[in-house]
C-alpha cells in the first residue's frame, strides 16, 4: 500500500490516473494502470526521474543543519539521475552485479541458508518462536552485496539502522523532531561512506578509476545499501509470510509441480517491497486522457500495476506461472530498471527452495508490520511457532 491517506482516492478498481494530495499539500498524479505505468518509466524524456530521491516530508531547518553538519550529499547517481553520467555509473554497477558474479555466489548463500534453517527448525521442533525477518532474512542481502562490492567493513546492525534511517527520512510523513533524529543517524553513516569511498576497493576503486567524483561514489555506495540489500530482505520476510498462507503453492514446491523460479515472480508482483516510485513531468502533456502539466509529480503504483486484470489472468491469487505473472514492474523499467534484479532473484530462489518447508505446521504470532511509507514496506517481523503436535 502507498500513503494510507490516499486509499480513498484510489480504491479498486479506480481511476487510471488519480489526482491525491499528500500530508503537506503537496498535489500529485497517482498512475495505476501497468500499461500508463511503463509508458512513464520507458520514456525519461517527458518524465524524469529526477525527483525520485526527493524527501516527502520537506525537511525543516534543523534536519538541514544537522545533515549538513555532517557533510551530507546525495548528487544524482543513479535512481535520481536523468543525466549523461548515468549510463557510465550504471554500467560500473551493472559489472559488479553481473549475472556471472551473482551465480558465483550461490553455493556460498544456499549453504548458509540451508545452516540457518536446520537450527531454526530446531527451534520451532522446540516448541519456541522464531522470527523469520530478524532470524533468516534481514541480513543475508547485505553478506551477498558485501562479497560482490566490497562494501566498507561496518556492523551489520548498523548498515541495516542506517538503511532503515534513510528510508523513513527521505519517503514517510515525519514529525520535525524525527527528522532530526533520523538525519543525524543517516548523516553519521555517510561520514562512513566517504572515508571508505576515498580508499576502498571494489565498486569504490572502480568508480575512482574511471574518474568519477568522491560524491558520486559516495551516492552510488548509498543507493546501492539502501535499495540494493535492504528491500530485497524486506521482500524474502514479505514472501514467506505470503507462502505461510499459500499450503497448496508449498505442497507444489515439494513435489516440483510448482517451480521455484515461478513462485519468486509471483512473489514480486503480489508482495513487492516496493509499491511506487516517482517521476515527474518534464513537458506538458497528456496520460491516459489526463492532462499533466510541466512540473507535475508522478508517483508510479508499482504494486497496482502488477494487479492489472488486463495483464494477469487472476490478479489477486497467487498463482505462480499463471499467465502474466512474470509482467510485473517490481523492479522498474527503462533505463532506470533497478541494476540488481538478477541477484534479488537468486536470493529470493534460495530462500523459497530451502525455508519454505520450515512453514508447514507452523502457527503465525506475529504478521509483518508496515509502516506508512510512500513507496517501501519495510516489515518489522515475522514470528511464527509450531504448536506441538
């Protein structure tokens, strides 16, 4: 879901275009349909993405202060890049996560998923819960993307609190007093990155080799942390906790009537960690018979799009291989297509292939909790128990 404020105004089956006004006046063009939502991202000329890292709730004074005590800059790099560095950058990025080096990681991954789940099945045999968020998923994306870029040598906990951090900052309706908060917590990380962006190896060193400057390194190292590992484990909790109520689709997987590869795509279009994502209108003109004016805001519903009755032959049903499952838009389209999809495919497969028995005959305590958020889920927990038998 976007803004819960907004579900009025874009209920189902809704309008193709939806004008909304979010919690600070600010008045946008919601796009719903997957045909009008590809349109937009396949063509960055009329619609840029330059807003796309833009804070929904502008930022007071003192948040600024903060940030900028810190040394803070985020240049445009990737997502927000509608400019003639972009294609080099990406490329850069695109190297390091090339199909080839994702598969190398594999064994590596399956091997460490395969060891937590034996010692969380022990747990749940034990009659004790387990959370799957914090247990299984939320860290794994960020141990494969250190293996692939070398990422600077900093504690788990505090890469995932920054990643966190920045996603509250820059895409939820925030008090003044939590945006001081955050900003000082995502400003202290970006010390981090700079000193490691200066000397570090990897993507760091190649994107210093090939001339960019330390902002641009540091811009791609921050993107790449908070949207390369943070959402890919924020959709392996939404997964599982979509397969924990899906019996008949784990009943397939057991029997391979039901491909793994078939159940990850199904998983991105009905349970995608992101559910938006914005443009905005470079030139005046017209979207589904809806006027759009230079200047316009577009915030792309990634999620509904996936819905599409013209695209998916049971939009609402969970059925992996069904006719339009693999259309989805979770990861984009066009030239800002998200960079990492091959490799949150491999670890979403992993994942289903070896945790999904860990969901028969279990109970949930707790569902995944998210919080308003404009265009990321970010699930809380997962905690289930298995009731003795």
């Amino acid at each position: 879901m976007l803004f819960r404020s907004w579900e009025s105004a874009v209920e189902a089956p809704g309008p193709d275009v939806a004008e909304v006004t979010d919690h600070v006046g600010v008045r946008h063009l919601v796009v719903t349909r997957h045909a009008l939502v590809r349109q937009v991202l396949a063509d960055p000329v009329s619609y840029r993405p330059d807003n796309a890292l833009d804070a929904v709730t502008p930022m007071p004074v003192t948040a600024l202060r903060v940030l900028a005590g810190h040394r803070f800059r985020l240049p445009p790099t990737l997502a927000n890049n509608s400019g003639v560095s972009h294609p080099a950058i990406r490329a850069i990025v695109a190297d390091a996560l090339h199909p080839a080096r994702v598969a190398e990681q594999r064994p590596w991954l399956t091997a460490l998923v395969r060891d937590r789940v034996a010692r969380l099945g022990g747990t749940l045999d034990a009659g004790r819960p387990v959370d799957l968020y914090a247990d299984l998923a939320a860290d794994l994306p960020l141990l494969v993307l250190a293996r692939l870029v070398e990422l600077p040598d900093a504690p788990v906990g505090a890469v995932k609190e920054f990643a966190r951090a920045a996603l509250e900052l820059f895409w939820a309706p925030l008090a003044a007093d939590r945006q001081v908060a955050l900003a000082n917590e995502v400003g202290s990380f970006h010390r981090v990155l700079r000193d490691f962006a200066a000397t570090g190896g990897g993507l760091a060193g190649d994107l210093r080799a090939a001339g960019h400057p330390p902002d641009v390194v540091v811009g791609a190292l921050f993107f790449l942390l908070v949207a390369g590992q943070e959402t890919t484990s924020q959709f392996l909790t939404l997964l599982l906790h979509r397969l924990a109520g899906e019996p008949a689709v784990r009943a397939g997987l057991r029997t391979g009537e039901v491909a793994v590869a078939d159940v990850v795509e199904e998983g991105l279009r009905l349970e995608p960690p992101i559910v938006t994502w914005r443009r905005v209108a470079a030139v005046d003109g017209t979207l589904g018979g809806t006027v759009v004016p230079a200047g316009t805001s577009l915030v792309l519903w990634l999620g509904r799009a996936g819905r599409d009755p013209a695209v998916v032959e049971s939009p609402d049903e969970f059925r992996p291989g069904q006719r339009g499952s693999r259309r989805h838009l979770a990861f984009g389209a066009g030239a800002h297509r998200c960079v990492g999809d091959v490799l949150a495919r491999m670890e979403a497969a992993v994942v289903v292939a070896e945790a999904a028995p860990l969901l028969d005959g279990i109970r949930v305590v707790r569902p995944p909790w998210c919080p308003d958020n404009l265009t990321f889920r970010m699930p809380d927990a997962f905690v289930v128990r298995r009731p003795p038998v």
